[in-house]
C-alpha cells in the first residue's frame, strides 16, 4: 500500500531462473566495489533509470545495513519474505540502520545468478515500478549466497537529508523570500513558537504557520497561498524538534508573518 507522504511499499517476491555465472558477493555495506553482485544490480539499476529519462540511485550505506540484514535472515530461513516472524517490518529495520526517509520500498528475490534478478524484478510491473519510481533517490543492495541459490534485497528510499536547525531555518527562508517577503531577525521567537502548540513567544505577529514536511525545498500549498496573499511584508523562521518521531524523518518549521 502506499499513501501520498506517510507511506510504505511492500511488493511481493520472485524467483530468478536465468542460468549465469554468479559474480563475488559484497561483504559489508559500503560503496560495493566494481564486479560484485551489488555492484552489478546498482548498474543495472540506474542504466534503466537512465534509459527512462530519470536522475540515478544513490547508494544508502544505512538502507544497504538494514537489506543485507534482511538479505542473511531469506538465507537462514532459506525462504522469502519481507517479513519474517519476530523480524521488524522492513520500515523500522531501514531506519534502526539509521536511514532517514519519507518513502521507503523494497524488492526481495532468489535466483542463481545476479543478471537473472535484475531481469526478473524489471519483468514484474510492482518490482520495475520500485526500480523506476521517479520519487526515490537512494537505494541499499545485499546479495547472500544461500544453499544452491541467491538471496537479494534492494531497500528503496526518498531520502530527507539531516539539516541542523539553522539550515532549515535558512531553506525556508529563501522559499519565502523567493515571494517577496522580507525576512526579519526573529529566529529564538519563531523557534520557541514552533515547540508551542498554540500561541506565539515574543512580538505579536499578524499570522502563525505551523507545519511539518520532509521536503522543506517547497512550501505546502496552504502556507504557499497564505505568504503570497499581499497582507504580510516580513516574516521569520524558526525550525524545531519534529513531534512524534515515528517511522519516517520529517522537519517542523514555524513562519511568524508581519
């Protein structure tokens, strides 16, 4: 199932059957080096991409943990699945591993040589839509050798970059003064505003904008329609903790308007 901003795609597995020599098998989670079976499937990948006119996959060292986990448990279990009983659901696996995401997917396979997953997941509309999904941007790969067979993981992601307050504060900013707002020097109000609930610290403003986003590169639509009214002329900034936590990494900005 997957939703517009809070989301989880969970496709189901496949099996390889193309008969070819089977290349050496990456060891950790780094950058896979030339010629191993990672480093074969992130080439694959983005040649794909790259033929449907979309930008490449960026290797996820934390996404590449978390599917090399999952990739040694198929191994163990010889068996597939996204989820096997007393694992986590695969959501929670990328982000122990330390990933930060807004969209997270993954393609499981088993097959006897690395070239035949690859063609096999682009053969199966849900794995090519994950292969070729226009909103995601990282990807961690894992190949285990199993008994007589391979086990491969590919952990999808729209990755949200890890921003201290004032970077955030500073790219919200610029979106607003792109509409012609001046920005005003208020940042510890409007970061004490943004804890709040309700209510605002310091001068008075005409208006309070609270969201939560994990794309701070553009403002929702009804902040957007709010700033570029014509009733404000400054404005300030301030990020802070985002509420909740949960599975998926998100910001929370406070936009004090005068």
């Amino acid at each position: 199932m997957r939703t517009a901003l809070f989301c989880l795609t969970i496709v189901a597995a496949i099996l390889a059957a193309a008969l070819l020599s089977t290349p050496t098998l990456q060891a950790n989670s780094s950058r896979p080096s030339a010629s191993t079976a990672e480093s074969i499937l992130l080439i694959a990948a983005n040649r794909g991409r790259a033929a449907a006119g979309l930008h490449p996959l960026e290797w996820d060292p934390a996404l590449a943990v978390a599917a090399r986990q999952h990739a040694q448990r198929m191994a163990q279990m010889n068996a597939l699945s996204h989820q096997f009983p007393g694992e986590p659901p695969m959501q929670d696996r990328a982000r122990h591993a330390g990933a930060r995401f807004s969209l997270i997917a993954e393609n499981v396979a088993e097959g006897p040589n690395v070239p035949g997953l690859h063609r096999q997941w682009m053969n199966s509309p849900p794995h090519r839509a994950n292969l070729l999904d226009p909103g995601l941007n990282a990807v961690g790969i894992a190949v285990i050798q199993g008994v007589n067979t391979l086990f491969a993981v590919e952990d999808f992601a729209t990755e949200v970059p890890t921003l201290s307050l004032n970077e955030q504060e500073s790219q919200v900013a610029s979106e607003i003064a792109g509409r012609g707002i001046r920005a005003v020097n208020a940042t510890p109000d409007a970061r004490k505003t943004c804890a709040l609930d309700r209510g605002w610290a310091g001068q008075r403003p005409a208006s309070v904008l609270r969201y939560e986003t994990s794309d701070l590169r553009r403002l929702p639509d009804d902040v957007d329609q709010k700033v570029v009214s014509g009733k404000y002329h400054s404005a300030a900034v301030g990020a802070c903790e985002a509420s909740g936590g949960g599975d998926f990494a998100h910001f929370r900005i406070a936009i004090l308007l005068y």
